[in-house]
C-alpha cells in the first residue's frame, strides 16, 4: 500500500468506505483552537481535548440541503425574519455596534436576519456552483491510498506560516463529516475562544444557522499531526467508544444524522 499522508495506518483504516458502518469513525484529539491578543504576546484559546464521532459525508450535499432548509423555512413563515427579531429579543440576544470601547449592544432586527438570509444563500449557490473558493486549497491534496482518493480527508503538502508551532506538518491528514456526538476529555488550558463582539448580521446568522438546524451546522474538520498525540477507532469499535467513555447520543442526534449521509 501506498500513501499521501502520515501515518500509514490511518490512511489504510479510512481506505474502507464500503459500507455506513465502516464509514462511522471516533476521534481523539486536540483542537487547533485560535489566537488572541496583541502580536509578540498573543494566547491560544479553545484548544481542547476532545473525541468526536463522525460519519464523513459530501460537503456539497450538506449545503444543497441548507439551502433546502433556507428557502423552506422562509415558504413556510413569511414573516421569518420578523419571527426571528421577535425570538432573539425574547432571549435577550443583542450583537454589537462600533468597535473596541466604544462598541455598544444593540437589537438584532428582522433586517438583519434578512440580510444574512440573503448573503448565506447567494454563498451557498457559489459553493454548489464552484466558485466559492478557498485561497488555501493549494496547500492540500486529496489523500489518496494506492490511488484512490478517501472521501472527505485531505492532505496538507506544505505552504503554511512556520512561525506558528501549530502549523501542521507535510503529511499530516484532515478528517471532516457530520458530528454525531462529541465528548470533553480536558478543557483548554487558557479556556474558551473569547466571544467577538459581533455585528447583526454575523449574530444573525448563527442564530439562522442553529434555530432553522442548518445541516451543515454539524459539520466538524480536525488536523492529525503525525507528531501528536491522537487516537482514531473506525466501524464498530467507533460505536463502542461512545459506551466506554459515556458519550451521549440521541435518537433525534442519530436519525438526522444517518438521514444526511443516506
């Protein structure tokens, strides 16, 4: 067998992709998390210890039914967006208007609402068209095992910053597919990713994409460095992790799920 990427034996476990079973996958690993703070001196957040299960599935069918969702919700209510401004005043959701100390809170209003609705189908329809690029696509390959590509896993062959120790390194693999459960092994050290004061518009459309359960709101990518230390279980023993270490999983959590990879 040859391959892409690092280690081998991952690239051989995902190689399996004949039957859902086979499909499913548990993986134990630390997030990447993001950096905050002034340059010279910044601090990583959010990068816990997790284990997540996952059924990798097309990313492309994830936004063709987000777009179904979309334009299904707005025939059924056609006061959506005013539906949505009254929910998010019930709740006590506000954004942010202005930057730094000066920045106040502010309502989230229907116009809001119906302006990330727009901007989230108009870059839907790119990302089906193919025109929704991602500038750092060519610092990945498909990862390939004897010639044939693995769905939903990537490669990363070089091009990154390497100031940044947490940059990965050529050969390691990228995993992605819809989240079917997820548990915290160890939180981060310096806690979570600190909440940006956001404007409506990006307020609003988190609050579209988890009130209206946009599918691709399960959608998860985690980074194996062939330098750290992870673990992944595929097939039926990805199933027994969620017993061995209590992971709950619902019934609605494994319908929707197995209903978007079908």
């Amino acid at each position: 067998m040859s391959t892409n990427g690092t280690p081998t034996r991952l690239a051989l476990a995902l190689s399996d992709q004949d039957q859902l079973l086979n499909r499913l996958m548990s993986v134990s690993v630390q997030k990447v998390g993001v950096e905050r703070g002034p340059k010279g001196s910044k601090t990583r957040f959010g990068d816990d210890h997790v284990l997540s299960v996952l059924l990798p599935t097309s990313y492309t069918n994830l936004k063709t039914r987000d777009q179904d969702s979309l334009v299904d919700a707005l025939a059924a209510d056609a006061n959506l967006f005013a539906t949505l401004e009254a929910k998010a005043d019930a709740k006590g959701i506000q954004a942010w208007d202005g930057r730094g100390k000066n920045a106040t809170q502010v309502a989230i209003t229907a116009a809001d609402f119906e302006a990330a609705y727009d901007k989230m189908l108009v870059s839907i329809g790119k990302t089906l068209a193919g025109t929704n690029t991602s500038t750092s696509e060519h610092v990945y390959e498909p990862l390939a095992v004897d010639g044939q590509n693995v769905p939903c896993a990537k490669v990363y062959v070089g091009g990154g910053n390497p100031d940044d120790k947490r940059t990965p390194v050529v050969g390691a693999i990228y995993l992605s597919g819809v989240q079917v459960a997820s548990h915290l092994i160890e939180a981060a050290v310096n806690g979570p990713v600190p909440a940006s004061k956001s404007g409506g518009e990006a307020v609003a459309k988190r609050l579209i994409t988890s009130w209206l359960k946009l599918p691709s709101r399960r959608w998860r990518q985690f980074r194996l460095q062939a330098d750290e230390s992870w673990r992944i279980k595929v097939g039926g023993d990805a199933a027994l992790v969620c017993d061995s270490h209590n992971v709950t999983v619902s019934d609605e959590d494994v319908r929707e799920v197995f209903g978007l990879v079908a």
